[in-house]
C-alpha cells in the first residue's frame, strides 16, 4: 500500500510540474495600444485598418472614425512598444498624436475623448 501511495504521490508531483510548465509556455500577455490619430480622410484610416487587421501579431483592430482613437490587442508576442507599433502603422506612423500601451485585462483602457492626450501625459 506503501508503494502505490508513493508512487501516487510522485505521479501527482510529475503531472503538477509539468501542468505549470505547459500553462507558463503557454500563456502570454495581450497587449493593447490606443493611439489618437490626427484628423485624415477616409483612405487613409481604411489603410491604417486594413495594415493592422492583416498583421500576424495583432489580435483585434477597433478605429473610432468619430473621436479618431485607434485600439490594437496584440497576440503571440512578447513585448510591445512604440518603435515597434510605428512599424505596424505601413508608413502612417506620423499621424499618430498621442500614444499609450498597456497588458490587457490589467491596465485601465482609457477613453476616447478631447482629453486624451492630455490624460496620458500626465
């Protein structure tokens, strides 16, 4: 009985360690980027859209035409930061205002409003 216990024990401590493992390997941090974006036309905002949708690192594109803030949730990758979000943009990095990255589903989500590029700088 000893000996089945035992090996019960170790079982159990061999398939928690690798469980950990695996769920640490496979689990990464989405990002999120919200950028307010100067004033453009439509055929500039559809490219900056279309360029962010057909990204592989990108999970989600939400462009608010009304206010002009642009919402990006990464996937797959690492890190996030502005040198690399500017290489999303296909060219279109200098229409960008303002510009704010965080861990999604830990840092607060902002709102788009006349404020906020002022909020981020503070």
């Amino acid at each position: 009985m000893r000996k089945i216990l035992s090996l019960f024990i170790i079982g159990m401590c061999c398939f928690s360690a690798y469980s950990q493992n695996l769920s640490l390997t496979g689990s990464q941090d989405k990002f999120f980027i919200q950028v307010m974006l100067e004033a453009s036309n439509e055929s500039v905002f559809a490219e900056i859209e279309s360029d962010l949708q057909n990204n592989p690192y990108v999970f989600m594109v939400r462009l608010d035409r009304i206010t002009n803030g642009l919402f990006v949730v990464t996937k797959d990758i690492q890190a996030i930061d502005r040198a690399i979000f500017d290489s999303w943009m296909g060219g279109n990095e200098s229409q960008i205002e303002c510009y704010r990255e965080g861990i999604h589903g830990v840092h607060e989500v902002l709102s788009f409003n006349a404020n906020f590029c002022t909020l981020i700088e503070d």
